[in-house]
C-alpha cells in the first residue's frame, strides 16, 4: 500500500466504502478552533508557506527544538525560507508523529503536491507552494469554500468587541463564522493587576461600569446577550480542573471587591469565587440554549523561563494530572440542582480519565435532548489515531456513538481542515472493520447513517446551525 494513497488507513472493504462513498464529501462544521476572526473578515493572503504553515504553530515548533533547531530558527528573526528549511530538515523525523501525516496531507490536499518534504526537497515545494498562494482563490474565503466549510466557531473573550463579526456577517462568504464566548478572564481574582485591565476593555465593549460584583454579573450577562445576537450559540472554559468550593453570593461579592481594589484572593478565595461564577456561566448557556465546552487537564506555560520570552501558546504546555472527576460531579450537579444544565461537551486530556469522562456523561443525561451531555473528541495531545480510537472506544462502550458530534480542529492555521477528513478515515475504519468482523451487523444503510451523523448532522442539529 503507497504512503497516503486514496485507502490510507481504511484496512476493510466495509471502510473504504463508508469513506469514499459517505464520509469524504460531508461538509464541515469545525463548531472549536482559533482562527482570527479578524483574518476572515479581511480575507487574508499570505506572502508564502512558512506564514500560513509554521506561524503560529506549536505543534511544529515543539518538534524542531526537539530535533535540536535554535529557537531563532523557529519563532526568533530568520527569513521565511530559512524557517522553512529547518521545517524541511526536521520533517524526515517525525515519523510515527501524526505530523508527519498532517503535513503531507495537506501538501496534497491544499497545493496539489505529493513530495515528501526533506531538505532536498525543499526548494521545490517552497517554489510551487507560493506560486499556489499567489493565485486568486487561495486566500481564507478560498479555502473555506474549498473544504466546504459550513460554520466556524471561533473562540472570544467577552471583553472583545465583536465587529470582525460584523463585518463577516455582512459579506458574501458562505461559511457561518460565529463567536464562541470564552470569558477565563473573568476569574483572574487572584491576579488584580490582570483583572484590572481586563475589566476596562469589559467595561468598553459593554458600556457599563464595573465597581461592584453586581455590575460584573450584568456586564456579562450583556456580552452574553451580544454574542448571541451575533450567532453564537456555544461558550468554552479552559481550566486545569474545575473548582470544588461553593461560595456565597456575600463572598463572591467580598472577593471581587477586594480585587478590584488590588488585593489578590487566596487560592480558597478564588476557587470559591470561580466556583460561583461557573455555575453563573452555566445558567447564562442553559437559559439561551447554548452549548458549554469544559476543556479540562492542560498545564500551561510550565516551562516558566521559555514562556515568559515568548508568551502564551508557544508550545510549552502538556497533559496535565490533576485529578478531575470530583470537582466535575460537583460542577454538573450544582448545574443540575439549580434546573440550570445546559448542553455540553466535555474534553479530556489525560487519556487515563478517558473512561471517567465517558461514563459521568451519562449520569447527567435527562432526556429532553440527545446525546446532551456529550465526551468530545481527542483534543490537543490526543488529536491523534490513537487519542481519537481511545475516545471513540470511551464513548462507544459507555454511551452512543451514533449521538456523537464529531470532529473539530482546535486550530489557529487555516491548513488544519483535513484534520476533519483524518478523523473521518479512522472513523469508517473502525467501524468497517467491525462490520467486516461480523461484530457489526451487515447493514450498509445503517452504517451509513452513523457516519453521516458523526461527520455532520448531529453537530448541525446539537447546536443548532441552520446550515
């Protein structure tokens, strides 16, 4: 079998037909990632393949160090075509790393081109790859219409005004870009200087004052009213654990007070105060419908030294260890209790708690929605064959999979939409080859529909995307 042909990773006659004849032509709704509304509204273009392909990618720069690549090389001051090179040199050892299929992936898929990248390889593809980026469809517009993007659902701080949004609303892209309100910031009691600043742009973009903890509570609630009017209809959290200490409205309201006049909470005073504001968050989703995302497990920025020169998302964050499940209980029953639980997705990213989070989606079911609380798919570390066979195996043994909506890429490059079509491939691999087995039934009709469902349809209609 050739490296990346039509039938890579599809061992079954069942799942090569399920691929080419249902899966591959789906639309996308990539409902999780980080592209910048402000590229799409612009319609970016790019000058070469090292500004779409390696700005701003961790995923890459954590494997050049690793192949011993200076930093300078990597995010520092060299050319384009220098950066490229050292991409091109580091290449031919990522095998075995799904990387190494990403990128040739999308080599084909975006540029026509099935060389493998090395360094002798490099002043080619580095030639023929621009010449693509020059032509007239290659720009973001281009590209969503090309994979048949359907929605987008960008991340967004409540405190960002929202007029990228605007604007791509008002255009004649076809794909639905929509905010998804991620309001972390809003915990920061425990750093006054950070919260500070934070709540003058809160105050801007809401036109309200923020002295009391009331004001906090309404501002919110006000950009939540604004994001929904601006389509959203999904928020995100991304936490280490969710807190486990319930606080009062008096506490939360002493907590924020002391930090808006500079003094830092505790550790047990922001745990309290973050609590409170969860459950608020939880309340705000449920009354509008919306879905609420918890990415959970990460520790960030652990390289202090390296994070501190280079900030944020530079790659120096892994799976974390903390334990999960308690503080999730609490959290999903205090939502409970209080008649507040909206729709969810939970994201793990310790494989060991796959089952932990597989199962406890289904103690909170209540039958008004399917699949309402959902196990989302293998993020970060585990978007992987292996993360995504471990998460589908989770989900599958402990809850409907036929319920389950789907991929997503996590992504800040506009290259990462055949991470739809790789998960795709495992997806109708496993499941032909069960089939094949005889531990599915031979219902071709039937599988059919649960890749259909998968791939698109239960994302569409779970979040309601009138696409």
């Amino acid at each position: 079998m050739a490296y990346l042909d039509e039938n890579f990773m599809l061992y079954s006659h069942t799942a090569r037909r399920l691929f080419h004849e249902v899966a591959k032509d789906q639309p996308i709704i990539d409902y999780h990632c980080h592209l910048s509304p402000r590229e799409i509204a612009t319609n970016r273009r790019w000058e070469n393949i090292s500004d779409i392909w390696l700005g701003g990618d961790h995923y890459k720069w954590r494997l050049m160090r690793a192949n011993g690549i200076p930093e300078g090389m990597i995010t520092g001051d060299s050319s384009p075509r220098e950066k490229f090179q050292a991409w091109a040199e580091t290449v031919p050892y990522t095998l075995r790393n799904p990387i190494h299929h990403w990128t040739h992936i999308e080599l084909r898929r975006y540029f026509g081109i099935d060389l493998l990248l090395t360094p002798d390889t490099a002043d080619e593809i580095w030639e023929r790859t621009n010449a693509r980026l020059a032509e007239p469809d290659f720009s973001v517009h281009g590209l969503l219409k090309k994979f048949d993007v359907r929605v987008v659902g960008t991340t967004d701080d409540p405190a960002d005004p929202l007029e990228d949004h605007h604007r791509i609303a008002a255009s004649d892209l076809v794909t639905r870009v929509l905010p998804t309100f991620r309001p972390d910031k809003a915990l920061l009691v425990d750093r006054p200087d950070l919260l500070a600043l934070w709540l003058e742009k809160l105050e801007a973009v809401s036109d309200m004052a923020i002295v009391h903890f009331a004001d906090l509570l309404a501002a919110l609630q006000k950009r939540h009213e604004d994001f929904h009017a601006a389509g959203a209809r999904l928020s995100d959290h991304g936490l280490d654990r969710l807190p486990a200490l319930r606080c009062t409205d008096q506490d939360a309201a002493m907590i924020f007070d002391r930090a808006r006049a500079g003094k830092a909470a505790t550790p047990e005073e922001k745990e309290k105060f973050s609590f409170y504001l969860m459950v608020f968050f939880g309340q705000l989703d449920a009354a509008k419908g919306w879905t609420k995302q918890l990415h959970l497990g990460a520790f960030r920025n652990v390289n202090s030294q390296m994070a501190g020169k280079l900030g944020p998302d530079t790659g120096y964050d892994t799976i974390g260890d903390t334990a999960q499940g308690a503080a999730l209980v609490m959290y999903l029953d205090a939502l409970t209790s209080a008649l507040a639980m909206p729709k969810m997705v939970l994201y793990n990213l310790n494989p060991r708690d796959n089952y932990l989070f597989a199962c406890l989606t289904g103690a909170f079911q209540d039958g008004t929605v399917a699949g309402k609380i959902q196990f989302g798919s293998g993020w970060w570390f585990l978007d992987q064959k292996n993360g995504m066979e471990l998460q589908l195996d989770a989900l599958s043994a402990t809850g409907l999979l036929s319920r389950f909506v789907g991929m997503l890429t996590d992504s800040r490059s506009f290259l990462s939409f055949p991470r739809h079509e790789y998960f795709r491939r495992i997806l109708c691999n496993l499941i032909g080859g069960e089939a094949d087995r005889g531990e599915l039934p031979d219902d071709f009709e039937a599988l059919s529909g649960l890749i259909r469902a998968v791939c698109f349809g239960n994302a569409k209609h779970h979040f309601g995307f009138d696409v």
